[in-house]
C-alpha cells in the first residue's frame, strides 16, 4: 500500500474531518456548470481511505458513529457548496429575511448530509479492506440517494449522477438506466484507485473489479457517442416555438406600479418581428413561470391584449397564478401554466403539483407562521399544490408534459405523467437566485429529463437560461443568464421511447439487487 495511503488511514480527530469536509466541497466542482469530473477520482477514494481510518481499531459501534461522522462531513462540504446559491433568495427582500440567510445555507446542506452519513455508518457492517467495501459503499449511498430525492418530498438535486452525465457523450447512459444508477455506478468508478491500491492480499481481486469497472466506463462512452451519431427523425413540419425572456428582477416583479411595464414588456417581445425572426413564422408563444404579475384570466383588458398581439393561429403558453375563490370568501392559489388559443380564450391549465417547501408554502403553516415564519414568494398565503398530474394537448404541436420550475428536477414525477407526451415544457423563474450557478444546474437537470426520456424540453425562463434542448440532451438554442430577448425555434422531433422511460427504476432495483447478492456471494468466499 502506497505510502500516501497509509497516512490517510492513521488520521484522527480534527485532521481526519477537516479533510472529510473539505475532500466533499471540492468533490461538488465535478458537477455542472463546472463539469469536473475527474476531481471525483481523488475525492471518492479520499472518503473510502477516511472511512477506513474511522473505522480501525473500533468496535461495531464506535466504528459506525466514527464513520457516519466522516461521511456527514464529505456530504455537508459537497452541498454547502452545491447550494450555497440559496442565499441569494433571502436577499430579494433583504429587510424581512437576510436574518434566515445564515440558516437557509448551513441547515439545508447539514440536513442533505444525514442521508451520506447514514449511507457510510450503515456501510460499517461490511467494512474490511477488502475492495468490495467500495461496492457497499456505492449500494448504501445509492440508497439513500433514492431517499433523498422521495423522503420529505425529496430534493433530488446535486450528487454523483449529474457529476457523471456532464457532459454529452456521458449523459446518454441516463436514456438506458436513469440517474439512480448512474449514482450506483458513479461511486464504483470514481472509487477505482481503491481498488488499484489495495494491499497484496487483495490486489488481485481489486484488479478485477477495476477492470470491469473500466470496461463499463468504456461502454458508457462508446454508447453516448453512438446515439448522438445517429440521425434524428425527420419531421414534415416542425413547428415553431417563440421564447420570451423579459429579464424582470425579482425584486421589480410582484410591486403593484409595475404591472403595466411587465406585461407591456411581454406582449412587444411576442409581437417583435424581424427578418431572422419573423412573428407570422410562430406557432407558439412561451412566457415563464408566473410571468404576468396579476390574475390573468380576471382581466379580460389583458385577454384582450393578447388577442391582439398574437398572430393568427398562433397559441400561446404562459406560467400565471391561478384563483378560486369559496362561497365564504377565502381562496386558493395555485402557481399554474395557461395554454391559450390566438383569440385569447384558456384552452386548458396545469397547477404545479410539487410546490417547493418554504418558497411557495410552509410545511406545518399555522404553526410556523405563529413564531414569525413565512415562505418567500410574494403570495403570502402560499400556494395550494395542484392535484392532477395532467398533458396539454395541441392539434398542431402534439401533447406537452407541462413542468413549472424545479418539478424537472424529479425524475421519478416526471415518470409518473400520463404516457404519450411529444414534447416537455419548462417554465422558471430562477430570478431569485442572480447570476449565481443555481440556474446553470436547473438548466443542466432539464437536459438530463431530456435524455431520460427522449423528448425535446422547451425551457422559459425569466431571467434565463432560456433554451430548446433535444431528446439527446443537446442545447440547441439559448439565452444567456441575465439577458432579455427571444429564441425562436423549431421544435425538435422526439426520439423513440428510451430503455428507461419503459422500465423506470425497476432498472435500478434489479441492479442494486443484483450486485448486493454477487458482493455478498463473493464475500462469503473470501471469509
């Protein structure tokens, strides 16, 4: 064993978590929008050699708590860093929630953390030093990965997935197995020098399974680079889809004077007209996430307006809140997405079913608002979750999956959509979080449900990054981050069902089944 290593191991105290948590912080750079990946072949084997210090000499206990304390600290550096771009949200209306910045960027990556450090304490059952205990790492942590994006109503952003599908040729293996086990497979590969490294009486072994690990990788990229060879299915008319991106501050868009200027703004940047860009050309129109800053469809001036601005036969998709009102004078909001025909009648709506906790509601409500808390967004009641998981339909444009916001961040809800989609739409509002890498990574999550699933995304966003994204996952078109104007654009074909998007994560589950029996079967060989 290389003399590097066995000082790693014989690390304690201070040294040993100082090292844990900065390993995790540097891990987080290997995903999008920076993309380094190969950070992740020093910092995965880091974490493996700190566990193994954490566990020497201990028993069964001491070793657990010793190692789940390595692994919260590798996971808490991983998503301060990840999310550190939270913060800017509580800076909108600086005078009523910067207090609660501190909390927002220390609480959630703390809590994200116990789901590593869960993944490392559980792994001390198994741990020896024998390479396999870098495979029950990786089936521990892709566990609790799952868990992380479904317990609580999840929070499947960041982690060992996106680092892996960074970029094009890698991210085509989401359309076969999906970002679970991408996660599964993420944590043996980047953990190969441990299994190059091992000790005499384990080199053989940790050889072989750096081989197949080797061999997998290699197939991954000879996959990715084979389906973005292959042509992509012809159309007889693609349609043409308009984006607006206004570029509206947030702290600019809820005040009442601003109204006028937020829709003005919209309906000229629908009707400009321009020789590379001509409005007669446009089948649809697509604002973003709550992009009118009233009750749209209770202001028949507006309709009207829009009427006005759209040309004939051209519809328009919109995000807007949504009101109903009760017979005993309360009322429910929704954060919803119109589709409107030419002549400014409402075809159909969707109310976004995964609010996000604290911004659009407060979890426990009656409760938190009486010790003074309340969620972000301008509609201080907080919205009401939208029950029907529901596709817009459109003789000319197909059927959509509508998503608003961070909805795309779940690959499993968008599974759970109706069957038959031809396209998905996305409309944000990343204007919370400023010129930061929040946006750059909601951007990148798109491009993955793009593979995942074979269609084409179509995100609007307010502030950006606007963009059409094939079923490959390839950008396009796009407007930059902090930028107001159009992209105008066919509307790119889908691609053929993939391998996933039939199986969902029973991929996953067969996979994680299988490789926990083959560990454990060649464990019991080894004993």
């Amino acid at each position: 064993m290389p003399h590097f290593i066995s000082n790693l191991i014989f690390l304690d105290g201070w040294r040993r978590h100082g090292l844990a948590f900065v390993a995790g912080a540097v891990a987080s750079l290997a995903q999008p929008p920076l993309a380094l990946f190969p950070l992740l072949w020093v910092c995965v084997p880091l974490l493996v050699w700190l566990l193994d210090s954490a566990s020497l000499g201990k028993n069964f206990k001491a070793s657990a708590w010793a190692m789940a304390k390595v692994g919260w600290l590798f996971g808490f550096g991983f998503f301060l860093v990840t999310f550190y771009w939270l913060g800017a949200a509580f800076l909108v209306e600086a005078d009523k929630f910067v207090w609660a910045l501190p909390l927002a960027i220390l609480l959630l990556p703390a809590g994200l953390a116990l789901f590593w450090a869960m993944a490392c304490g559980l792994s001390a059952w198994v741990w020896s030093a024998s390479p396999l205990r870098v495979i029950w790492l990786a089936l521990a942590l892709s566990a609790m990965e799952w868990m992380r994006g479904t317990v609580l109503t999840g929070l499947p952003w960041g982690g060992f997935a996106p680092a892996l599908a960074s970029n094009s040729v890698m991210m085509q293996a989401l359309a076969l197995v999906g970002p679970n086990t991408m996660t599964l497979f993420a944590v043996l590969l980047f953990g190969l020098p441990v299994f190059l490294f091992g000790d005499h009486q384990n080199r053989r072994l940790g050889w072989q399974l750096a081989t197949v690990t080797g061999l997998l990788f290699i197939a991954q990229l000879t996959y990715g680079a084979y389906r973005l060879a292959q042509p992509m299915p012809q159309q007889d008319h693609a349609s043409v889809v308009r984006l607006v991106q206004p570029n509206i501050p947030q702290v600019e868009k809820w005040k009442f004077e601003n109204r006028s200027w937020i829709f003005n703004r919209l309906i000229a940047m629908t009707t400009l007209d321009s020789e590379e860009t001509p409005v007669d050309s446009v089948d649809l129109v697509i604002w973003p996430e709550s992009a009118i800053p009233f009750y749209l469809i209770e202001d028949p001036e507006a309709l009207a307006t829009i009427a006005q601005a759209l040309p004939e036969d051209t519809g328009l998709i919109t995000g807007a809140l949504r009101r109903e009102r009760s017979e005993v004078g309360g009322e429910t909001v929704y954060n919803s997405i119109y589709q409107m025909a030419s002549d400014g009648t409402v075809l159909s709506a969707y109310d976004k079913v995964h609010l996000v906790p604290f911004g659009e509601y407060l979890p426990k409500q009656s409760w938190l608002k009486a010790i003074g808390l309340e969620q972000l967004t301008a509609q201080k009641s907080g919205f009401t979750a939208g029950t029907n998981r529901r596709l817009l339909r459109d003789v000319n444009l197909g059927t959509i999956l509508p998503l608003i916001c961070y909805e795309i961040a779940f690959s499993d809800e968008v599974q759970a959509f109706p069957e038959g989609a031809d396209w998905i739409i996305n409309v944000t509002n990343d204007a919370w979080f400023g010129a930061t890498i929040g946006p750059k990574q909601h951007l990148h999550l798109a491009q993955m449900r793009a593979v995942e699933s074979g269609l084409p995304v179509i995100r609007a966003a307010n502030t950006g990054v606007s963009a059409i994204i094939s079923g490959k996952g390839q950008i396009l078109h796009q407007m930059p981050l902090e930028t107001e104007g159009i992209i105008q654009g066919k509307l790119p074909s889908k691609l053929p069902i993939t391998l996933y998007k039939q199986w969902g994560n029973w991929i996953f589950a067969s996979l994680w089944a299988f490789l926990y029996i083959a560990t454990a079967s060649i464990r019991r060989k080894l004993r």
